[in-house]
C-alpha cells in the first residue's frame, strides 16, 4: 500500500489523525505560497527597474535625434 493510501485510511479513522495531517497540508501551503509571494515581488521590483532603464534610454536617444536633426537644419540653413 502506498503511503498516500496509508495517510487516507488514517485520515478516515481518526479525526485527530486528520486534522493534525491537515495542519500540516496547510502550513506546506502557506509555506510555498510566502515564497512565491516573494519571487513575485522580486520579479516586480526588476519589472520596475527595467521600465525605468527604458524610459532613461528613450529620453537620451530621443535628445540625440533631435540634436542631430537641429544640427543638420542648422547646416542647411547656413548653405544658404
């Protein structure tokens, strides 16, 4: 017989029994979700981080472009 066969025939005879292997099952459950709970923090904090990587690249790339094409207006304005 299995030990999960063996815990639900135990469970099914005692009250006790399964209330203290529920506790258990429990404080199991509560364990893995305290640390998915903290991977997704983790996994928010680098989403944020990232987001304001991207926003410091965008400005910086969007000044050059428009410093080039003031300095090529600028050419083309003195030309003539």
């Amino acid at each position: 017989m299995s030990d999960l066969a063996e815990i639900s025939d135990i469970e099914n005879e005692s009250l006790p029994a399964h209330t203290a292997i529920c506790a258990q099952r429990y404080k199991q459950v509560d364990l893995r979700l305290v640390a998915l709970e903290m991977k997704m923090n983790d996994i928010q904090k680098d989403i944020l981080e990232g987001q304001k990587s991207l926003k410091a690249t965008i400005i910086t790339s969007t000044a050059t472009i428009v410093a080039s094409l003031l300095g090529v207006v600028a050419t083309i304005l003195m030309k003539f």
